[in-house]
C-alpha cells in the first residue's frame, strides 16, 4: 500500500515539473533566422524526418500550431483554419530548407501535433487521478496560447455525452497494447536511421518486422517473449513471400485485420505509395525549367521534321510540268479566302489574303515553285515575317511589302475560310468590294462598329452582369467568343500610319496607378493580341484601364480595390532600385489607410508575368502564378513586400500582439496553370477579371468555385482578346 502511494505521489511531482516548465518557442530557430541561418532538413528514403534537424522541425511545428490554431480545431481538414494553416507553412519555410512537395507531411503532422497537444490538456488538467471530469481553471501557462472562450469551448466539449462515448471506446481499445511501443518521441524514422548507422550499414532502409521488433525493446535491451514471436513468424514469412512484401508478412505475423492505406510497422508518414517509389531530392525550379525548354525543344524538333516530310511527300507525289495544271487538294478551284502560316521558328498565321487555284496560272510570267499556288496578300498579320519565296520583280522580302501583291505560298502553309472583315453579312450594309479603297475610314468604322452595335452592348454588359449575380455559380456554357473585334480593330490599324512607325496614346488617370500619365501604344503592342504573342507592359496597363473603366468604376469596386503600376513594381526595378518601389507602393497604401482594400500588382520578373493581390490592412499576400511556382523562386520580391507591409503598419501606428508581431501572411492560390509558354500574361489578367467580377477582397486558396478549372481555354483567352479590341475602338485609338 505505502508503495503504490509513493508512486503516485512521484508521478503528480513529475507532472508538477513537466508543468513547471516554460512554453516551447523555439527562439533559437527564430533568432537563427533573424541572422540568415536557415536550417537544413533531411528525409529518409521512405519520406519521415529524420536527423539532423528532424526533431528540431518537428518541435518546431509543434510550438506554431499551438500559437496559430485554437484548441478548439476539432477537425484539422476543416477549412476555416487555412490562412492560419498557410501562416505555419510559410513560418516553416523562412527557418528550414524544405521543398514543397513536403507541406503534406508537415501538415499531417501538424494536425498530429495539434490532437497531442489537445490531448495533453485533457489529461493533465481535466482529468482526477481516477480519470473522472475536473472543472479546472484555465492554466496561467498557457493564457497567452488560450483564450477564456476557447478554454470554456474546449471544456464544455469534454462534457459531451457523444464525446464521452467515443472517449470511452478509444480509451478501452488503448488501454492494454499487446506490443507497447518503447521509444518515446524517437519515431520510427530516426529509429531506423540510428540502427543504420550502428550498423554501418549501405542499405537505405529496414524491413518493417525488423522495426517493428526493435520498437519494442525497452531499456532492459530484451525485448519480450510475445514480441520475439512474432519476429520469429515473420522471419519464417520472410523465407516464402517478396523481400518487398514486408507489409504483408508483419500483418500475416499479428493475424489482426488492417485498413486501406496503412503500412504497419513503418510509423508516420510512410504510405504504400513512398515505399514503393523512391523519394529523391526535389528539383529546382531552374532544373524544371531546364527540362522544359528541352522537351519543347524536342517537340519542335519533331513538328519540323514532320512538317519537312509532308512537304517532301508532296513534291514527290506531284508532277513538276503539270504543277499549275492540277487543282491542289482541300483548296477549291478558283479563287477564295484564305490564311497565310509560316512553319518557321514556330507555327504561326503571318497574313491574310486570297489564293488563286486555277488551271495553267503563272506567277509574274514564271512558273509557280514546286508544291506552291498563288497567293495576294491584303493583310499582314505578321509585318515583318520574311516570305516563303520572296518576289524578284516587285522586290517584296516581307508579309507587309508583299501586300497588295502576288507571290508564291507553300500549299501546306495555305488555310482556306477567312473572309475579309470588310465584308458584312447584313446585304443592305455591305460594301462592295471594288468600291472598297473610295470608301472613307470614318466611313468604314462607322458601318463596322454600326453593324455590330446590337453585339457590342451586350458584351460591354457582360462584366457588370456578372458582377450582379456572383452568388452564383456558372450553370450555363459561355459563347464562344469570335474575332470580330481583333478583324475590325487590324483593319483600322491598316489604315493609320501605325504599322509604319506611328504612335498614340491611352490615358490612364491618376485613380488607375495613382498618378496620371498617356500610354504610348505602337505596332508591335497590337501585334502582340493579334498574333497570341507574349504581351507587354502597355497591354497589360490599358487593359486595366478596361477593367477600371468596365468593372471597378460602374460598380463602386474601386473603394474595395485598386493597382499598382507594373511598369515600376517589377524584379528589375526591385533589383536596382528598391528604394523607388518602396516608397510608391508606400505611398499607394497609405493614401488608402483607412480602409480595406485589395491591391493587385501585375508582377513581372524578366520574362513571366504573376499576379500579386495585397490586403495590406489584413496583411494577406495571394501569390497567383500560372507556372505553379512559389514566393520563394523571387526572394527578393517577398523580402520587399514583407518591408513595405511592415512599415505601413508602423506608420499606421497599429500595436500588435506577440502572436501578431510577424503576421504577414502569403498564401499560394492554386490558380488557373498555362499550357504553354506564351499566356501567363492573358492569365494574369483574367486572375484579375474574376476577382473583380465576384467584387471579393478574400481569395480561396483553391480559387474561385466560379471560375475553378485546371486551365484556361483558348476561348477563354480569346475572350480577353476580343475585350481589349473592343475597347481600343471605343477609345478610337486608330484615329
């Protein structure tokens, strides 16, 4: 009897002890962090953490779960923790050398970490020596981790009688393990790399019967009889079944049933998925990068190759002399409307015009090369893209010095179909075609934007209208937009003195930026929408003058929602001079202090555009990228927003809790990925068009459920297209 009241006597001084003890904070991670070490973590081949710095991590997770998650998260897949959840992740990656592909382990874990936690309190507070409910007071530890009402929540659900039953099953099938685990917090996977390395051995891994056993050897060094038989049946197991089939004998060996998923004696973080693929080093976003310029330049290599044999295939199966005597294949006899492509470096439309399928027709006198017909060419799409055959009498080298002319053109290069966007469908609106150059510009813009008038309005409508009804989700398939807009707008252009050098302007009042300025647009900024290639600066500023003028300022959203200027927040400025972005997004901000907005910085890096959105007043970063990439591949973008949201809140002069001192939070949208590497501009800019047409300053991390896809369609480029078209004629930018 005195003995049983000694050992229970020493277990409430060691509680006392263990409580005694202060918080886990990890200060020495934070302060290694503040002096630029960031520490490196380390997986076993099966994906667990292991030393050096595993169980650093993984204290480390513990300390911000219990700071960032109330106790009462009760279901860790729950969303409404997820900001909080995107806090830890980023926490984690400030202090350790981790890759992405790790955030589900750390997350599991997290969650695992949080039921311990949760489980702990119970137990020491909660709970008599009898295990029956106490109605403690919050405890002073943890009152800067606790809050009355969560402690009063978190109490109240103890008392609940269906908490209590399934507290009372879980506890009866707890309470006496056949085969009790014996390493404390060691964890199988630093188990397994300390056997390893006691052996001195080469392989990578253990079976999991050898674990298992070795799990369950105390400190006496012997491990128990039930134990060593088990071990034994496996070993016999072993002799008949796959090496690779040690889940399998471990479950034959215990005769007891398993659950799908499960890898029993390998411990957290192994599924049947890590022990059969091997994990290696995740690589960098330059490898992966690397690999996709060389898979694109393989897949070019073999378009060329294609493109070469069908064009030696042709000329083969065709008969030099009677070349201009045979009507070609899938091209009609006579004359008709057609495409102009070139092949060279990369598939593309370079003009349009019309080819000439008649018996016995010549070329300037000559006849026409092999596998070739006679093109006119009425429009350049592509100016300065070289001809396929240049012209020797009219010395034509170029799509636009051959308009108006006749040259030679590729059969396989030829698309039929295009009609000329002078040509109306109303036949009371038409203009004939001979009487088409006496016919004034004025003239002609009128009665193109005339007989789209009807279809103009209703797709100026289209922004607000979705703007009115974003409660709901999209039930009904868009139209497919068309080129009406991109044909009127380059017919328009062909009239000016653009394509030869000319310039205009947009203007972009100070609401837009926050200063007011013209934008100067020339050739190459429309030959950039006509011809889908990567857009500039200047597409991207007047198309948020479309948006500001279409979808903030008819709705009100421009209290809710503003930009920054790209031109001045980029990588190249933040590289050279950081003090100039710094003191305009500064500036910016603090014109908006007193209330909450979201900010979008179309964000370019040299080469790729990303989307930033900024809720400085909730000091929240949604970091949209349609290549998947993190805010770490631009650490020197985040360092300087990081700066910016610091002092803005310095200079609001707001007081912040420990808990908040660091509480810039960026969180990575699953968004929209291109397919290519041409549209992250488009896709950039449509990020932007669907937040403003849901009007919401809150960004789900999995995007909009409205506009929820894995990427987007051409036509939904295309629509992006057709709106900056329309808008450039309403402005009478070709004027």
């Amino acid at each position: 009897m005195a003995d049983d009241q000694h050992e229970e006597v020493s277990k409430k001084v060691s509680a006392e002890e263990e409580i005694r003890r202060g918080i886990t904070v990890m200060r020495r991670v934070v302060q290694g962090r503040s002096r630029g070490i960031i520490l490196d973590v380390y997986w076993s081949n099966q994906g667990q953490l292991i030393e050096p710095n595993g169980h650093t991590l993984t204290s480390f997770i513990g300390a911000l779960v219990r700071n960032e998650i109330p106790i009462t998260c009760d279901d860790w897949r729950n969303k409404e923790p997820n900001e909080s959840k995107e806090k830890i992740w980023s926490e984690i990656k400030r202090c350790f050398n981790i890759e992405e592909e790790r955030r589900g382990f750390c997350m599991k874990l997290a969650g695992k970490l949080l039921r311990g936690f949760r489980t702990f309190l119970s137990s020491k507070f909660l709970k008599d020596a009898d295990g029956n409910f106490v109605d403690a007071e919050l405890p002073k530890k943890y009152e800067s981790l606790i809050s009355a009402e969560e402690w009063e929540a978190f109490k109240s659900k103890r008392q609940d009688p269906v908490f209590q039953r399934i507290r009372a099953t879980n506890r009866e099938r707890a309470s006496s393990p056949a085969y009790p685990y014996r390493k404390g917090r060691v964890g199988y996977g630093r188990l397994e790399q300390s056997m390893l390395q006691k052996e001195e051995s080469s392989e990578t891994s253990l079976p999991a019967h050898v674990l298992w056993k070795e799990a369950r050897v105390g400190k006496s060094g012997v491990p128990q009889e039930e134990v060593l038989h088990v071990y034994q049946k496996c070993e016999e197991l072993s002799q008949s079944l796959s090496p690779d089939d040690t889940k399998g004998i471990l479950s034959r060996a215990l005769d007891v049933p398993e659950y799908s998923g499960r890898v029993r004696g390998k411990g957290f973080g192994v599924t049947p998925t890590s022990l059969s693929i091997k994990k290696g080093k995740a690589p960098s976003n330059r490898e992966l990068h690397a690999r996709l310029e060389a898979m694109q330049a393989e897949l070019d290599a073999l378009r060329r190759e294609r493109e070469a044999s069908a064009s030696t295939v042709y000329r083969d199966a065709s008969d030099k002399d009677s070349i201009n005597c045979t009507f070609q294949p899938n091209i009609p006899e006579g004359i008709s409307h057609c495409q102009l492509y070139l092949s060279s470096p990369y598939y593309r439309m370079v003009g349009k015009g019309k080819v000439h399928n008649v018996s016995g027709v010549l070329l300037h006198t000559r006849e026409l090369p092999a596998g070739c017909l006679k093109v006119s060419v009425d429009i350049a799409v592509e100016p300065n893209a070289a001809l396929p055959y240049p012209s020797d009498d009219s010395d034509a080298t170029t799509v636009h010095e051959a308009v108006g002319s006749f040259v030679a053109w590729p059969t396989n290069l030829i698309c039929v179909g295009y009609e000329t966007p002078t040509k109306s469908k109303s036949k009371d609106n038409a203009i004939p075609r001979h009487t088409e150059s006496t016919v004034s510009r004025k003239e002609l813009q009128e009665n193109e934007v005339s007989n789209a008038s009807a279809q103009q309005k209703k797709e100026v409508s289209n922004a607000s209208a979705r703007v009115k009804s974003s409660g709901a989700k999209k039930t009904v398939a868009r139209k497919k937009p068309t080129t009406k807009y991109r044909s009127c707008l380059r017919t328009f252009l062909e009239m000016t003195d653009i394509p030869t050098g000319g310039v205009r302007t947009v203007h972009m009042e100070v609401g837009i930026f926050g200063f007011d300025y013209d934008q100067m647009i020339g050739n190459e900024d429309f030959m950039q929408v006509f011809s889908h290639e990567e857009i500039g600066v200047t597409v991207v500023n007047t198309y948020i003058r479309f948006l500001y003028d279409k979808l903030m300022r008819p709705n009100g959203l421009d209290v809710s929602f503003g930009f920054l200027a790209p031109a001045t927040v980029n990588l190249g400025l933040i590289l050279s001079r950081p003090d100039i972005v710094t003191e305009y997004v500064l500036r910016i901000l603090m014109d908006n202090k007193d209330a909450e907005k979201l900010f979008f910085i179309p964000f370019n890096t040299g080469g790729h555009w990303l989307l930033l959105a900024i809720n400085p007043i909730r000091e929240i970063v949604y970091y949209l990228d349609s290549l998947g990439n993190d805010w770490t591949t631009y650490p020197d973008m985040k360092v300087l927003i990081d700066t910016v949201l610091q002092a803005f809140r310095a200079q609001r002069d707001i007081q912040t809790s420990r808990r908040g001192a660091n509480s810039i939070t960026w969180i990575k949208v699953a968004c929209p990925q291109q397919r290519n590497q041409i549209d992250c501009g488009y896709f950039m800019l449509r990020f932007m068009r669907d937040t403003l047409a849901l009007g919401r300053l809150k960004i789900p991390t999995d995007y909009f459920d409205e506009f929820k896809c894995a990427f987007y369609t051409k036509d939904q480029v295309d629509e992006i297209k057709e709106e900056w078209c329309q808008f450039m004629i309403k402005l009478n930018v070709c004027s």
